[in-house]
C-alpha cells in the first residue's frame, strides 16, 4: 500500500521489466495470425461464416501444452540453458511456421493453411510455456502485478501489429505477403532471448520425466480449493473470450472497412487496453490481486454487453471507438490480474507445467467454446449474441467467492503453495 512513485518508475524501467514486455510481444503477436486476420482472409474468400468460427479450433494446441510442458522443466537443450534455449528452438520453428501460413490459401490451398495454422498454434504454445516459467522465475513475488502488465503491454503491442497493422497492410497488399512480414517481427524476440540471463531459482529441477509429469500435479491438486480453482480459471474470462473471437466479422458485417477495423478496433483499442494494463498494475499494488479480480471482472463483463448496443446502432465510428475504448480499458486491467493471480499459486520446481495447467484451461473456452460463435451469431443474431456473453461471464464471477475471497491474498485464496 502507498507505493513510493520513484520506486515504481525505477522498477518500470528495470531489466526484468523491459524483459518481461519483450516476451511479451513475442507471446502476442502469433495469436491474431490464426484468429482475426486469418478471420479476415477467410471472408474476403467469402468463406461460410459458420466455417470461420470453426477455424479457431485450430486454437486447440493452447489448451494441451500441458502435455509437453514437463519435457521443458525436466531437459535442458544443450545450449543457452534450460529455459532460453528451448525458448530459441519454439522462436525459430514458429516464424517457419508463419511463413508456411502465408504461402498457403483459404480456398486453393486449404489443407496446408489448416496445417501451417496449427502448427503456428503449437509452437506458439511452447514459446508461451517457456515465456510463462521465465517470467514466473525471473520475477520477485512482489513485483509479479507489476511484471505481469508489463507482459500484458508487449502481448497487446504484438496483437496491435498483427492485428491493426496486419488489416490495414492487407488493404494494399495480399495476405501471403502480410504473413511474411509478422514472420520478420518475431526476430526482435529471438534477440531478447540471445541477451538476456537465465533466471537462478533454488529449487532443484526435476530429475526425472516421472518427477516432472506426475510431482506438479500432486504438489498442485493437495492443495485446498484445488478444483474450485481451476473452475475459476476456465470460466473466469469465458464470456470476453466468446465474444472477442467473432469480432471481425461482426465488425465487417455491420459496415465497417479493414482499414476502420485496423485504425480504431486495433490502434485506438490497444491504447485503452495498454492505458488498463498500467492501471491494473498500479491497482494491483495498492488493493492486491484477489480484490482486483473482483473489480475487473464486473468491468469486462458490462463493456462486453456493450457490443449488443454497437450491434444496435450499427456503422457508428464515434461508437465504436467508445465500445472499444471501455472494453479494451476493462479488458486490460482483468488481465493482469488474472495472469498475476495464476502466477502466483505456481511451484516454482514446477514452473512450467503448472502454469502450462492453468493457462490452457483458458483456451478451452478459446477453441471449443468460441468455435459455435459463428453458428451462434448466425441464428440468434448479434445484439443477442453479445447479450449472451456478457451473461456468461456470470459463473465465473461466483466463483470468485471460493476462489479468491475479497479479504484474501492471491497466496491464501485456497491455492497456498506449501
């Protein structure tokens, strides 16, 4: 409480800071490849809009790597150690990947677009994996608020150029050639993981495969409130993630023009959220992370119910920069909570397959849940559609009372690491 603001901007500018935002950016940027502009390919193809909602199965990848996040805690590569080095090897697969997507087709080469989509998916997914447990170990307890808005900032930073300025390039060149270049932004990423140290911890890693598959989930599910926890991870953010991801072609359908969409959804939105993110932290610091949860959640879902009155209005640019500005706001602040609160409950032995658990039940409701938007908006129309999921954010707000009680510390909210 009653943070010195020197102190603050002192740790703002920190290595471990400026790290964390890198990796950031590098996490963010692959995500809208295989959502909103590939999204946008697809209907500019004039693809079924049942179909691109169906594309974000291909999401699915997010929600496993908790499979072979043990493999990351357990071997070390021999080179850059146990966490950069893997960090190199998903970096350099996943810009080849990038590539391998642009060269593909939503019509003429579809098998290979729903290839290279996936497997941008999967070592997106890795690099996440081994981002998360760098930052998780990298980071004090006391600065994890704080260093996770940092992230928060380079993961939206990413989504701006992959998002805003993907669309509006692809206004004036094709798509192939967008791709090519989000594939050249992933280097910035690759030298950051070159320069910076590896992060020392006390605890030992795991000495066997068995160790590092079965210990973190026992060291994890012993603890109290272990399943009311993970309910709360998966539906916390349900009814923003539903709604977020059939975005594109709502705006698309009521009016607006990639370049709208790219100008005020993803530049003008991004600045809300990266204005919510630095909120969130500086919040965070003052009432805690459990509190936060609670705020921000109520937020995202109101600026959520906002887009069944955009629906409402329809082609509006003053209106939609307002809907955009207050979701973006709650949204970015909801965030950095969240992953604070996940980062916080973690073992650090086990850093990368426990937080790899928490943060692909996340995109549970990403890849099966928003995969039935497009067949949703299609039939009940969009103002209901939006109505829908702001009330499915309720679930999750509930289980707040279990999960993180108001008066408690993200530590003793029923998660305490032993």
């Amino acid at each position: 409480m009653g943070q010195n603001p020197k102190s603050i901007v002192k740790t703002l500018f920190s290595r471990r800071m400026l790290v964390a935002f890198a990796m950031g950016f590098s996490s963010g940027l692959p995500l809208l490849m295989t959502m909103g502009v590939l999204q946008a390919w697809m209907k500019e193809k004039n693809i079924d809009l049942t179909w691109i909602g169906m594309i974000t199965l291909v999401q699915i990848p997010y929600t496993w790597k908790f499979v072979w996040a043990p493999l990351v805690d357990r071997f070390s590569l021999p080179f850059l150690g146990r966490r950069r080095g893997w960090l190199l090897v998903a970096q350099l697969l996943l810009i080849l990947s990038i590539i391998s997507l642009g060269y593909s087709d939503p019509v003429k080469r579809t098998a290979l677009m729903v290839t290279a989509a996936v497997l941008v998916a999967f070592f997106s997914a890795t690099q996440d994996i081994v981002v998360d447990a760098y930052r998780r170990e990298d980071l004090p307890d006391e600065e994890l608020g704080l260093g996770s808005s940092m992230y928060i900032y380079g993961y939206r930073l990413g989504m701006l150029l992959a998002g805003g300025g993907g669309l509006i390039m692809a206004d004036h060149m094709p798509f192939s050639r967008v791709y090519l270049i989000m594939a050249g932004c992933m280097l910035p990423g690759v030298l950051v993981t070159l320069l910076t140290p590896e992060p020392v911890i006390d605890a030992a890693p795991p000495k066997s495969l068995k160790e590092a598959v079965f210990e973190p989930l026992a060291d994890y599910f012993t603890r109290p409130n272990a399943l009311w926890i993970l309910a709360f991870i998966l539906l916390y953010k349900i009814g923003d993630t539903m709604a977020s991801a059939i975005t594109m072609p709502f705006y698309l359908d009521i009016g607006f023009s990639k370049t709208d969409i790219g100008a005020v959804v993803k530049i003008f939105g991004t600045g809300a959220t990266l204005a919510g993110a630095l909120a969130g932290g500086i919040i965070l610091l003052e009432l805690g992370i459990t509190r936060s949860l609670w705020i921000f959640g109520l937020l995202q879902a109101v600026s959520t119910a906002c887009f069944a009155g955009l629906a409402r209005i329809g082609y509006s640019l003053p209106a939609l920069a307002g809907v955009i500005a207050f979701e973006n706001l709650s949204s970015g602040m909801g965030t950095a909570a969240f992953v604070a609160f996940m980062a916080s409950i973690t073992n650090k032995k086990f850093t990368a397959t426990q937080y790899a658990l928490l943060t692909s039940l996340i995109g549970v409701p990403r890849a099966l849940a928003s995969s039935v938007t497009g067949l949703m908006a299609k039939h009940i129309g969009w103002e209901n559609f939006f109505i829908t999921c702001a009330l499915a954010a309720i679930p999750g707000m509930l289980l707040l009372f279990k999960s993180a009680p108001w008066n408690s510390t993200a530590g003793a909210a029923g998660a305490q690491i032993k």
